[in-house]
C-alpha cells in the first residue's frame, strides 16, 4: 500500500500543479510543518518558513490574477513555463528518492500530467474570456480551487481512489484536448479576422 501512497502523492503533485502550482506548494509544505503528511525528504524543504513565505505569496497573487479576465490568460501564458517543469520535479522527488531510473520515469510522466492539466486549464480559460462579464471567470476559477482540493485530498487520504480518478481524468483529457484547442484557433482567426483591415 505504500508504494500506491507514493504514486498517488507522485501523481496528485504534478496533476495539481498544471492547475495551481503555488496552492500544491504551500498545501504540501503546510501539511508537511503541521506533521500531516510525511513529504519524501527531497520534498520536505517545502515546509521551511522561507519556502512556506514564498509559496504563499504567490499562490495569494495567483488567486487574484485568476480571477480577472484576460489576467489569467496572460498568467496562464507565462506559467506554461514554469507549472510543467515543477510538476516533473514534484513528481520524480516523490518517487525518485532510491532509483534514478525511477526518478526519469516519474519525471516524464509527471510532466506530461501537468502539461496535460494546463493545457485543458488554460484552453478552457481563454475560451471563457470570450464572456464579457467577470463572473464566469470567479466561477471557474473557484471551481479549479475546489477541484484542487477534492482532488489532493483524495491523492492523501484515499490514494487507490484518486488512481482510478485520475485514470479516467486522462481519458476525458485525450478526448477533450483536441476539441478545446480546435476552439481556441478558431477564436484566434475569428480576432485576426476582426482586426485585419
């Protein structure tokens, strides 16, 4: 059972880090300071006062950012860069910790996990700034949060059933990816269109 507990922990860090990287930061390092939950020693510097400070900053401005129109899009934008790499970290020090090959392994995957996340998060949330009134966007937004939540409280607590979840998740994301980013090119040459003269 704990080798489950630690390809659910593996695979709930990079999942919720293509959603919000800085909340899976600060929730792991908090859990971990209140003897919650036993981070893997490659891990536990996520509970230091300063990563704890600086995970909690940010995950406080992306809150915000989130929230507004077009905001989160652009802050989708840059973190493409930033959410896919850490959730190959996340996931190779949940699991690498004795096997490098296992480590590779984890690190592939757990990129490609949270790339896969991202890609439906920030597809869905350009296609939702087409709305002109902010409230879809608060509502989606939250919805993410308490996603978030549900989703590495289950990767904690229940880690068989987060599994099969997350199973179905990636079969859900193979089908929807192409179809949300089909949407986002067409809404980007309907606005070439608008503004060419």
């Amino acid at each position: 059972m704990e080798t489950v507990q630690s390809v659910a922990l593996a695979a709930g860090l990079a999942w919720g880090s293509g959603l919000r990287l800085y909340a899976v930061l600060f929730a792991a390092g908090l859990l971990n300071r209140l003897g919650l939950l036993d981070l893997p020693q490659a891990l536990q510097v996520l509970a230091h006062p300063w990563a704890l400070g600086a995970s909690g900053a940010m995950l406080a401005l992306e809150f915000l950012a989130d929230k507004i129109p077009v905001v989160d899009s652009v802050w989708d934008a840059v973190h493409s860069f930033i959410r896919i790499p850490a959730g190959a970290v996340l996931a190779a020090s949940a699991l690498g910790a004795h096997d490098p090959v296992i480590a590779v392994v984890a690190a592939i995957l757990g990129g490609t996990l949270a790339a896969g996340t991202h890609a439906a998060k920030s597809g869905a949330r350009a296609l939702i700034n087409t709305s002109p009134e902010p409230f879809s966007n608060i509502a989606t937004s939250l919805g993410e949060e308490a996603t978030l939540v549900g989703g590495l409280y289950l990767a904690l607590a229940h880690p068989l059933v987060f599994l099969v979840l997350l199973l179905a998740f990636v079969v859900l994301l193979a089908w929807l990816l192409p179809r949300l980013w089909g949407g986002v090119r067409l809404l980007a040459r309907r606005l070439r269109g608008a503004t060419s003269p």
